[in-house]
C-alpha cells in the first residue's frame, strides 16, 4: 500500500476521454478509483478529494493518470518523471 500522502499511480499516461456540455464530472485524484479517471468514492479515509470538472463545449481532454499532475485534472507529462 502506497504511503498516505501519496496518490496511487493508476496509469502512466493519461485518460484521453469526451467530456459533455453540461454535465458535470470528478477526477479521481487518489489513484484508488475502480472507474479512473473519475471518482467512486475510494479516497474516503485519505485527505485526498476529488476535483470538479465541467467544461463550456464538449471535447476530448487528457485526464492525469498519474495523479502527480501540478495542473490538476489536466496531464501535464509528471508521469514521465515517475
């Protein structure tokens, strides 16, 4: 089991997924999540939550899976370092 302060490293890469208008989602920061990249409740028990995404045009985004982005829910390419 990964240490408490540490997100569980899901995927190395990330989550390229649709994401509608008007719908409203949470990224899974913890790692624990069963339904990556969004949340089902896994972090409960850790100081990690999840983060709010609702964006103004259907797209596709890249979703951290790694869980060490700085640009939460975004990938920024942390995995390359891990």
């Amino acid at each position: 089991m990964p240490h408490r302060s540490q997100p569980v490293i899901a995927k190395k890469g990330p989550y390229v997924v649709e994401l509608e208008t008007g719908k409203t989602y949470y990224w899974c920061s913890c790692g624990r999540s069963e339904n990556q990249p969004f949340c089902d409740g896994s972090h409960k028990g850790t100081h990690f939550e999840p983060v709010k995404i609702e964006v103004d045009e259907t797209k596709k985004v890249g979703l951290c899976g790694c869980k060490h982005t700085k640009k939460a829910p975004r990938c920024d390419r942390s995995h390359s370092k891990l």
